[in-house]
C-alpha cells in the first residue's frame, strides 16, 4: 500500500528477494511532478492493488532504475506503462538490452523531471554506479544502496557477522564498508557528496532503512565524514 512521506511523494514496501544467500527489503517511491504526472523510482512488483494506486495518483511518465542492483522488477512496469520513459545507468543497458531504455541517467536531471528532481552520480565505485535525487519541494534526498540499515534481528548466524563487519547493522544507518573500500576515486565520490550537501535536505529516504523525517541535511553528512568532504 502506498504511504506518504511528504507532499507528493508516496512510498510502498516489496517483497524481500535474495542476494548472493542474503535477504533485503524492496521498496518504491512515487512523486508525483508538477506536470501531474509521475516518476517511479527503484520499482517494486507491480499487482493489481499497487497498479490502481497509482494509476489514481496521475499517470506513470518516467521509470527509473537508480543503479543495476535495483533492476529486477522494471519490466513490470515498463509492461503496464509502454508509454512511459525508462532510464537507468549507462552499464545496465548493456545488461538488460531487451528493454526500451529512453535514455541513461546523468549528473544533470531530464528536462521532464528537472523542475521538481535534482540529482547525481556517484562515481567512483567498483561495486555500482548510483544516483542520488533530491525532492525539491519536500526536501528529501533518495539514497538507495550508499546508505543502508537493517535491525540487529534482520541477519542470521554467519550473515548477522558479515553484516556487522560490512556496518549495515549499525546502531544507526552507515555507508557499508564494502562501499566505501570500493571507492577508487575518492575525488570523484567526494565530488558528489559535496554536491548533495548543497541540497537543502530535510528528509531522506533510503531502499534500505527506516526514512529520516528531520535533520536530514545533518544526517546525510555524518554518514560521509568517513570520506572527509
């Protein structure tokens, strides 16, 4: 069921899927653009409820894979939605070239979702190419795997070790250690950063975590002082 985190921006909760014998959370987020019509983000199955939710909302013009991992689900939506445009990073065209990719994302937003959405890539990480989009008028900041937490509870056995080592189990959300150790271009990550840090964040909203209603623009910079900024 869709949730509102703020005005014009709704959230929803997938399925948990396997990856590589761990288990994590999906979720979706839809904002609604001053034209009325709608950009999806990181998309979650699509059902039948889920589709009348949405569909009351206004109409589905973007679809958006915001890196590789988060791409499992987007023929749902791409198959109920063939008018609408789907982006995603340049990488993953290549790995999923059966789809009707509109464009790749860039370190500048699209003309049809700039008024509203600011964004940035990510750069420099071995692991994954992110980007990160800024709200405009609800001030929330979309990490989707840079930053992450899971309850202590969430991970059995030898996993709940490999989690703690990799900080996803911290007492607060934490950029995993295997990011940040996968950052061979620090300039370029720092780079980024400081471009989210001139967002003025009052939100965030994370694929993996609970979101931050407050303080987000404080919250968002102790996450990276790591990487000294």
């Amino acid at each position: 069921m869709l949730k509102p985190l703020a005005k014009d921006i709704w959230i929803t909760e997938g399925p948990v899927v396997a990856i590589a014998g761990f288990h994590f959370g999906t979720r979706t987020a839809i904002i609604r653009l001053s034209t009325n019509g709608l950009f999806v983000w990181s998309p979650i199955p699509l059902d039948s409820e889920l589709k009348s939710q949405v569909d009351a909302l206004g109409p589905v013009r973007f679809i958006v894979a915001p890196n590789a991992g988060h791409r499992m689900f987007i023929g749902d939506w791409t198959d109920a939605y063939p008018n609408a445009h789907l982006y995603g990073p340049p990488h993953l065209m290549k790995i999923r070239p059966h789809l009707d990719w509109h464009g790749a994302l860039k370190d500048a937003p699209e003309p049809g979702w700039s008024s509203d959405i600011d964004q940035v890539l990510v750069r420099g990480n071995l692991i994954d190419l992110e980007t990160v989009f800024f709200h405009r008028s609800s001030g929330t900041v979309i990490f989707t795997d840079l930053i992450q937490h899971f309850d202590h509870t969430w991970f059995n056995g030898w996993r709940a070790l490999i989690a703690r080592l990799d900080f996803l189990t911290a007492p607060e959300a934490e950029v995993p250690r295997k990011f940040r150790l996968a950052f061979i271009k620090s300039r370029a990550a720092r780079i980024a950063v400081k471009r989210i840090l001139q967002w003025p964040i009052e939100r965030v909203l994370m694929a993996h975590g609970e979101p931050v209603t407050r303080d987000g623009h404080e919250f968002v910079a102790r996450r990276f002082r790591w990487l000294k900024v």
